[in-house]
C-alpha cells in the first residue's frame, strides 16, 4: 500500500512490502543494505509489531521502533565483528554435547546474550563475519529447538529455544550471503529477506526525511523550532550520502544546535558541510551566489575525481544530466 511522509519512493516501498511479510510470517529476517541505512529500524519495528496488536500504518510502526523496546519481550544484538569473542557474547560457554548429565544437547550459560533473548529476538549484526564454528553451533541449537541452561546458582535445566533471529548483511562484492553462511542458519534467516536502499536511491523521500529529522532533533535538543529552507532541501537532496541516514542526522544535529534563528540557510550548510570525510574550508568573502558557485565546482570536481574522470557515472551521482554536466 501507499505510504505517505518518507515512504514514497518505489526502493523503499519494496522494503516496506518485506517489513510487512516479515511482521505477517513471524520467521527469520535478512537485512541487506549499506550502514545507515536503518536496518537496525526496521528490526525493531518487526520486534514492536508483534507486541502491538494496534493496526499502526508502517511509517508509524518506524517512528516508534526508535524507542527502547518493550519490556515484556527483549531485543538483543550481538556485533558478530567481535571474532572470537562472538560465542563467549552469544553462548557464554563453550560446546558441550556430552551426556554428562544425561542430555545430548548444547548448552549456554544463563547470562548469555542467546539466553537473554529466549522469547524475544536476536538481531546478529554482520552475522556473514560470525565465526563457522559459531554459526554451525547457532544453526544446531536452532534446529533441536532445545538448549541445556548453566548457572553458577542451580542446578543445569532445559529450555526451548523460541527466540526470533534476524540479521543484517553489509552489501561488499566479496558478501556473497548463500556462500558465507552455514546453510541451516541461512535457511533459518531467509524466511524474508528485505533490502534497504541507500538514501541516494531514494532521493524522493529525502525532504519529508528532512522535516522529520529536523522537528525530532529539536525537541531531543531542546532547541527552538527550524526549518530548512528551499535551497537547503535542493542542496542535501542531490547528495551522495555516502554513510546515508548516518551521515544526513549527523549534519541536521549540528545545524539545529548551532544555526541561531528558525531557519536553515544555505550559507549555514555550507559552513558545516563535509567532503570527503575532511571539514571544508569555506572564504566567507563575496555574496551568496558566489559562494554557491565555489562550492558547487568544488563538489563537481571531487565528484569527479571519485568517478575516474568518468563523466557519465559523475553526472549518475550528482543526479543530473550528463549534458548539463
């Protein structure tokens, strides 16, 4: 269904009709897509929805994911970037599938993340970074169904494992999903797999984004109420966002502490703007016009320059066309 606000475009609709399978099917979730670009978000959503019988629209159910989860169900994530350190985090103790005390299943440690998210979900970010020997141990603890608990406090106990597991996947070449994974974990978190788009292929939903973004930060910061005016909107719509959400919530959060007035000009993102991962260095001499101008050649160029010289795939970028360009 159509969606208003920020959820316009076709790339992000795409992600939100796998938002909803996901919410409908209560199975494994795979989330692709480049940092920033709210997987994490979407995760907690799915997580809210299934303790919120309300008929909430999907832009809603996103704007409230935001917030600490329910307390009567827990969401627990594992970075699966620790390496070793991963199934000490998850399991909390090593394997065991000896019939020591007459079960011939795995165990965990009772204070382990995998335990602490029984009966809520376990979102495992990067999970293709995951030790084999942690995902092979994961895939079989799934498939009994069933895990021997350990605590320094009682006796050992089992328990079924209900938990619901999802996972985020950065998109690299090297990221092949179905050769990364072991094949029983995989099966387990392609019930639905969503793709989220980076912001730049979705530059229709970026000035909603903008004044959601804006008002939210005001109020998180305390600060009066701004705006972003006409060519501010233009300007930060034709960016690469190269770290998408991530990137544009860093920009808007020191133009809503700093900038003094109600409304955000072009002259203040100019000012606050990053190229490159380096602060730009602004001449504050001549007018408005020609500062533009200095800085739209400056941001050709290292377009440009990031592109190979390759005018096509630069004007692909900078959302024109390669004439004008």
């Amino acid at each position: 269904m159509a969606q208003r606000g920020f959820l316009r475009s076709q790339a992000i609709q795409e992600a939100v009709r796998g938002l909803q399978a996901a919410i409908t099917s209560g199975g494994g979730v795979l989330l692709l897509g480049e940092p920033g670009t709210g997987r994490e978000l979407f995760a907690r959503a799915i997580h809210r929805a299934s303790d919120d019988d309300r008929d909430h629209s999907v832009e809603r159910l996103l704007l409230d994911a935001d917030r600490s989860p329910l307390p009567a169900r827990p969401f627990v994530v594992v970075d699966c970037m620790w390496g070793a350190e991963v199934e000490e985090a998850l399991f909390g103790c090593e394997a065991d599938r000896s019939g020591s005390t007459g079960h011939d299943l795995d165990r965990i440690a009772e204070s382990s993340r995998l335990h602490r998210a029984l009966g809520g979900t376990l979102l495992l970010r990067r999970v293709t970074e995951m030790p084999r020997h942690a995902q092979s141990r994961l895939a079989r603890i799934l498939q009994d169904g069933e895990v021997q608990v350990h605590s320094t406090k009682r006796v050992p106990w089992t328990t079924r494992v209900r938990v619901r597991v999802m996972a985020t996947v950065d998109p690299h070449p090297h990221n092949h999903v179905d050769g990364r994974l072991h094949p029983e974990l995989l099966k387990r978190l392609s019930t639905t797999r969503i793709r989220l788009p980076a912001l730049r292929e979705r530059r229709e939903d970026i000035p909603a984004l903008l004044r959601h973004l804006i008002a939210r930060l005001c109020t998180t910061l305390n600060a009066p109420s701004k705006t972003a005016s006409g060519q501010v909107i233009e300007l930060l719509t034709a960016l690469p966002w190269r770290r998408n959400l991530d990137e544009l919530e860093e920009l808007l959060k020191v133009l809503v502490a700093e900038v003094p007035g109600r409304l955000i000009r072009l002259s203040d993102v100019l000012a606050k703007l990053r190229l490159d991962d380096r602060a730009s260095v602004f001449v504050y001499s001549g007018t408005l016009r020609e500062a533009r101008a200095r800085f739209e050649r400056e941001y050709v160029a290292h377009v440009l320059e990031q592109h190979h010289g390759r005018i096509g795939a630069a004007a692909e970028a900078l959302g024109i066309q390669r004439t004008n360009l």
